[in-house]
C-alpha cells in the first residue's frame, strides 16, 4: 500500500527541466561571442588582422565580386563598412541561438558548429595578404573556450530539477551566473583587443607626434574667387572629416613613421628601400588636387578636394632608374591591397605625390597614415594607394591590381563630370529667381564651361568659379527663373579638351559612371 502512494506522488521526483530552450539558444550566441572575444584577445600579439571576425570580414570584402562592391556602395554608400559588421554579427547571433538549440536536442551537434565556423575563421585568417601560421592561434583558442562555454552553460541547464521545484522559464542561478561570466569575458577581452591593439601599436603617439613638413613649393593660394562659398554646395577645400572615405580596410592600418618604409624593386636599375626619414629628407612640395572614387555615381558625393603636401614620385622613380619596358607602377598598401598606375602618368610633370600631410595635418589613419599616393587625373583605384609600403615596377600586360582580378579596368581616367548640389533634392522652392548651384570636375584636363538646361529646353552657359588649376573640381551656379509647376533640372560640363560630359547613362563599372545630373522640382 505503502509503494502505491509514491507512485501517486510523481511530484517528488527529480526529472529534467523542459522548456528551457530560450536558454539554451542564448547559451550558443554566448559561446560565439567568446570564441570571438578571445579570438580578439589572442590576436594582439600576432596580428589584428589574424582575430576571426575581422578576418572572416576582411575575406569576405576580397572575395567580394564586382557587382556586390557596387551593390554595397550604391546602397550603404561610406557605410558599408558598418553595414558588413552588423550583417556578420546578425548571422552570428543566429548561428550561436542554432548551435545553442541543437546542443539541446543531441549533444554534441551545437558544439561541431561552432568548430565549423572556427574552421570558417582559421581560413580567413589564412587567406590575409600577411598571414603566416600564427594566424590560425586566435580562432583556435576561442573556439576551444567556446565549445566549454557552451558545454558548461548547457550541463546547467540540464541538471535535474530537485524534488519539489517546479518546471519554470527561468534557468537555476549557476546558469545565470556563468552565462554572465561568459558574456563578461567575451565583452572583456574583445575590448581589450580593441584598447591594447591601439596602444601596442602607438600609432596614435606617433601621429601626435607628427610634424607636418613645410613645403618648398608651396601651393598658391586660393583666390576669394574661387569659393563661391554657396550656402548647402561644396566648399572648395574639404575639410578631412568630412572627405569621403573608400578602402578594403576593415581595420584601419596603424602604421608609426618608425615602422613604415618603402621597399622599391621591380624593372628598376637600383632597388631601394626608404626609410620615412630618407623620404622627408627629400624637398616637399604642397598642392591642391581633387580625389574622386571610381564608384561615385552621377550625382554622388565621393569626391573631394584637399591641400596635400608630399614628395614628387617621379623623383623617386628617376632615382631607381625605371627600365623603359616597364609601364606599370604596381603599388602595395601594408594590408595587401595593389593599385596599378601607369609610368607614363606619374612622370609625364603632373603632381603625383606621395602625401604625408591633408590640409594642414598628418593624414589621418582613415586616409592612409603615414603616406599615400595622389595623382591628379586618375581614379583612386588606380592612383591613390593608401598606407603604402611597396612599388613593383612591371608591366600591364603581366599583373592586374586588385579591382582589376574583380573586373575593373585597369587603366582610368577620371571622367569630365559636374552635378547638382543647390538646391536639395526635393527642397520646397518659391517661383521666382532660384540660385542653382554645384561642382565640376575632369582632373588634370579641367573645366572649360558648365552649362544647364530645364525641362530638356536649350543648354544655359551657368557662373563659374574663377579657376585654380586643372588638377581641381570648379563651383559653378546659375540663376533659374522658376515658374510654378513641376520641372526638371539637368547639369553638364565641358572640359578644356573638348570633351563634353558623356549623356548616356552607363554604372560606374568599368571605368566610372557616365551621366548627365538630374534633378527634378516642384515649384509652388
Ligand atoms: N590601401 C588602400 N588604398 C586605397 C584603397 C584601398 O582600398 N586600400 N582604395 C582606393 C580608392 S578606390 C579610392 S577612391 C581612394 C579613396 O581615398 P580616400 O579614402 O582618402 O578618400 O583610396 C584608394 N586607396
Ligand atoms: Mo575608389
């Protein structure tokens, strides 16, 4: 009779929790927020390059075909950067909650995943440009503290509820406690890769440090009438943080002038190697230039004007000795990243310069401390190398710079262009007399005349800004007497060659989009 009442009694007996499985998710996006911590943490002293998820991230941006840079720039524009980092770390959160929830179901699948994406990470990590065995180290010990984060969150969570207690959402306090000990050392050590990473490098020191050479040659200065000065267009010079920014960089490098040097090799007489001493013991010069991004569309705002100062990069090239046969300057950036510029551009007299100063102060990281190319005329992608650290000198016709292998052109002139930028798109405008106003540009040929035309009626000549050299972007304004009603407005310009800016609409790839300006009103 006795045994009978127990059986009745199931209550008393310990069994194992049931409904836990928001936990048990929240265990696996744990684990993967460790593995990454570590791996971050790990990576400080190899490489920051080598931490998974910048390496995964890195991988992903060179394997990146041609049409998705568009896509990305098109849609995130200079964001595409964040926008990378908060896709990966959606999937991320959704791979941990996966492996979490299967871990439940049949130990030890939850576990293989995070292993799987360690496999993910320890190739990246070896496809960087600077990658050498030590770079497999931060993934592999973040995955092996990951899949014990994991194993010990979900033993927790497993352990038999004790007589008595009832089946409830909330998980034991250990469970509580370790998880909150994961995501702490998770969030730890991340931080401390990202803190030590900044410091060890003291790059930051090195760039306060900086003096900016003062130029022998200095660049004229820019007459009033050259910055019209229109309120909501470009000023003429850009001020640095507001210089659009374009690399493959998910890291910004953070180079000390200690460290940087120049190795210069190839079809040359004599191979060299500069020092950033060697290279400020030659004479400075400063000069304004306009840079524009290959990726710009008709319209688009990746283009900017600064006062550099740097040393002429023909000197250099004379001083090696440039085999004749060589028509290509193939340069490296410190992360692996090659732009190919012609030999006959840098030394054809314009003002290609390696730069180690913008508008008045060391480059910033973000644009390619401590020195970068800027070659009036050409595109970025084939000009402007950033944190460069190497010249080959070779031909065309035996490498192909980065964007080349992805399908762009290899050599790229940068297109006659002008677009509108007062008043705002869809800005509320009274009849009347309405200022219009933007910026020209067609590097190292310059602007001949802007013209503008509404409603598709007869082109305009418009007001432009006195010049300052062809190697600039121009301003440009016209005064438009608005009848009510909706209408269209439409820019072009003509450079000094003759060349009319082309109408046909075409992407910027290859070679830069082609277009004329847009933009439509509606008058009260
Ligand atoms: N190292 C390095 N240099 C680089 C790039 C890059 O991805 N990596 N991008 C190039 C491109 S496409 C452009 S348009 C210019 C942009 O220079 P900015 O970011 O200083 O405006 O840098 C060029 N130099
Ligand atoms: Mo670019």
């Amino acid at each position: 009779m006795v045994t009978q009442n127990i059986d009745e009694h199931p209550s008393t007996e310990s069994r194992p929790p049931r409904r836990r499985w928001a936990a048990h998710a929240i265990s696996g996006v744990l684990a993967a927020a460790v593995v990454l911590g570590v791996g971050e943490l790990v990576a400080l002293p190899i490489n920051p390059d080598a931490s998974p998820f910048y390496a995964v991230g890195a991988t992903t941006v060179d394997r990146t075909p041609a049409w998705a840079r568009e896509f990305a720039i098109d849609t995130f524009g200079t964001n595409d950067k964040p926008a990378l980092f908060i896709g990966m770390s959606i999937l991320i959160v959704l791979l941990g909650a996966v492996a979490g929830l299967l871990e439940r179901r049949r130990r030890p699948i939850g576990s293989v995943i995070l292993v799987l994406l360690g496999a993910v990470g320890v190739y990246a990590a070896m496809q960087r440009p600077t990658a050498d065995a030590m770079y497999v180290f931060p993934t592999l010990v973040g995955v092996v503290a990951g899949v014990a984060t994991l194993r010990l969150l979900i033993t927790q969570l497993e352990v038999p509820l004790s007589p008595g207690v009832a089946d409830s959402w909330l998980p034991r306090r250990q469970f509580l406690l370790l998880a909150g000990a994961a995501l702490a050392v998770a969030a730890a050590a991340g931080a401390a890769g990202k803190f030590v990473g900044q410091r060890i490098a003291g790059a930051v020191a090195n760039r306060e440090d900086f003096v900016v050479p003062t130029a022998a040659d200095p660049a004229p200065p820019i007459p009033a009438g050259a910055d019209i000065a229109i309120a909501g267009a470009s000023t003429y010079i850009t001020p640095n943080d507001d210089f659009y920014r374009i690399d493959t960089a998910l890291l910004v490098p953070q180079l000390t002038t200690d460290s940087w040097e120049l190795r210069i090799h190839g079809m040359v007489d004599r191979e060299m190697t500069l020092s950033f001493d060697d290279l400020v013991a030659r004479t400075p010069i400063e000069r304004v230039i306009t840079l524009t991004c290959v990726s710009n569309e008709v319209g688009g705002v990746l283009a900017g004007n600064a006062k550099w100062i740097g040393y002429p990069m023909k000197d250099l090239l004379d001083e090696v000795g440039v085999h004749p046969d060589a028509d290509m300057l193939l340069s490296t950036s410190v992360d692996g990243f090659t732009v190919g510029t012609p030999v006959e551009i840098v030394t054809d007299g314009r003002d290609a310069i390696l730069a180690v100063a913008m508008n008045g102060e060391p480059l910033p990281f973000e644009h390619g401390y401590p020195v970068r190319q800027v070659v009036p005329g050409l595109y970025g992608f084939v000009s402007a190398t950033k944190w460069v650290t190497e010249w080959e000198l070779t031909r065309f016709d035996k490498v192909e710079a980065y964007w080349t292998q992805r399908g762009w052109g290899a050599q790229a002139p940068i297109k006659t262009s002008s677009r509108i930028e007062v008043p705002a798109a869809l800005a509320p405008i009274e009849p009347g007399q309405v200022l219009v106003a933007g910026t020209a540009w067609a590097q190292h040929r310059g602007i001949e005349k802007v013209e503008v035309r509404v409603d598709n009626g007869e082109w305009q000549p418009a007001t432009l800004a006195q010049e300052y050299s062809i190697d600039t972007w121009r301003q440009w304004s016209w005064m438009w007497d608005a009848g009510s009603g909706l209408h269209t407005v439409q820019v072009r310009a003509t450079d000094l060659d003759g060349n009319v800016q082309v109408e046909e609409r075409t992407p910027p790839i290859p070679g830069g989009a082609t277009g004329w300006h847009t933009r439509s009103f509606t008058v009260k």
